[in-house]
C-alpha cells in the first residue's frame, strides 16, 4: 500500500495549490491514504474548520497539526471533527486526540501526531508518550508525524521507534531535508517533509517581514507569501500485513 504524506500547507496558497494538485497526484502514484499537516491552513496561521474542510475536499484522510493548532478560537469546533489530530503529547485536559486509526476493512492504519520539545513549548517527554501510545495500538501499520524543531531530536525518535512503526516523518521546519530512508530494513523516515506554500518565501513567509524579524529582532506581523507555490510531500510504500515499509520516496510538485 501506498500513504502520501504531505507537509505542513500554510496560508490561502497552500491550500489552493493543494486543491488544484493532490488528487492528480494520487492518481500518478496509486495512492491509497493522504495524511496532511495543516498546522498553517488558515490565513494568519493556525487551523479552522473552513481550511480544514478545504484540506479534507482536496484529497486529505487524516489532518496532523503541531505548535500552531490551538492558535485559532474555534479550535474547540476543528478538534471535534473527526480525522484530525493534534499533538498527542500535550498535558491531560487539552482537547482533541492525538491518534485515529483508519478502518479501510481488512486493513488498519494508526496515524499518531507527536511534538517535540527541545526548543519547543515543553509538553510532555515525547519518548515516555509515544512508548504508552503504542501499547494500546493494534495494527503494525503505524504512522508518526513528529513535529519538531530540533533535527537530533528528530533522528533520535526515528531510531527510537525503529522496526515499532512503518514510518516517522518529521515535520515544523518546512524545509524537505535530503536523508530520506529506511531505518533497520522497517521504519521509513524522514527528517521533514517540508511545506506547501510559496517557494519564493522564507518558510512559507514574505521574504521582507521575515528578514526585517531576524535582522532586527523585534515583532513583526507574518503575511504569507504568495509566489511560486509547490508541494513538498513523500510517499511510503509499505506491506499492510506486516507494517514495514519498503520505500520512501521525496516529492516536489511545482507548476
Ligand atoms: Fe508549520
Ligand atoms: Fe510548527
């Protein structure tokens, strides 16, 4: 079987280039299930129902989120719908979940939504969460994304969960890293996927504003940019019966 995985879609031009693209794209590649990080869907940043639902009409079966997916008020209405997940390491109490498994009949896919931590809100020990999770997870078909800043932190948790999961990938830096690959002949990882967004931008961010907050590190107010949109994405292969993944494959789709 083949799950498509496509990094985090930030902004009106993410989604409308997501819109205008996933669906051919699962045609191309014989996709089964897409699962999408939409932490930056909304105008502004953040989720909300309407791009949620936009993310789900263009193709999506599973929406992941991260640091930004409470940034909205209506989060309370995005985290009842079905299919969408957020970090499931933050404390007891927060709402939403963190987990769904994907009942397609005679197979069954977990998609679980992980934060890290170093340099990032300090949440729960993702290692000691991750560990629970998995024991009351019954199929081997198991799909992390791992939302994190820190690329050690990331690989860590790839090698961490190593021949206990079908594939890790990492999300949040919106930059598609090189180091694609298969972890002990089980585990598909990736250090990000990257965005879906503007390419023209400084992660997904017009280009002056994002120079003018590093140059002179005072706030500044983010607009999306808007130019040169693609999709940055990677397909796993995986035998549904025993949850190993046997590719794992980049994927730039610009205009
Ligand atoms: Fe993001
Ligand atoms: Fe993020």
């Amino acid at each position: 079987m083949r799950l498509l995985f496509v990094g985090d879609v930030v902004g009106y031009i993410g989604c409308a280039f997501l819109w205008d693209n996933l669906k051919q794209i699962k045609r191309d590649h014989k996709v089964d299930i897409i699962a999408v990080n939409g932490e930056n869907s909304a105008v502004g940043n953040g989720i909300t129902k309407k791009s949620a639902e936009h993310i789900f009409n263009s193709g999506a079966d599973v929406i992941t989120t991260g640091n930004h997916a409470f940034k909205r008020k209506e989060c309370n209405e995005v985290f009842t719908m079905p299919n969408i997940l957020r970090p499931i390491n933050f404390p007891e109490g927060v709402q939403g979940r963190g987990v769904t498994v994907l009942d397609l009949g005679k197979v069954q896919i977990a998609v679980i939504n992980l934060m890290g931590i170093s340099f990032m809100e300090p949440i729960d020990n993702p290692f000691f969460k991750i560990d629970e999770v998995l024991k009351t997870i019954e199929t081997p078909n198991i799909f992390v994304d791992f939302h994190a800043e820190a690329t050690a932190e990331k690989k860590s948790m790839g090698y961490y969960l190593a021949e206990r999961v079908t594939a890790l990938v990492g999300t949040h830096t919106h930059v598609q890293t090189n180091d694609s690959q298969i972890l002990c002949g089980h585990t598909g990882y990736i250090t990000d996927i990257g965005m879906t967004g503007s390419e023209e931008s400084v992660i997904g961010v017009e280009i002056e504003l994002a120079i003018s907050r590093q140059k002179y590190h005072t706030p500044v107010q983010f607009k999306e940019a808007t130019e040169k949109p693609f999709l940055n994405a990677v397909l796993i292969e995986f035998d549904e019966k025993t949850g190993i993944c046997t590719k794992i494959q980049k994927i730039i789709k610009r205009n």
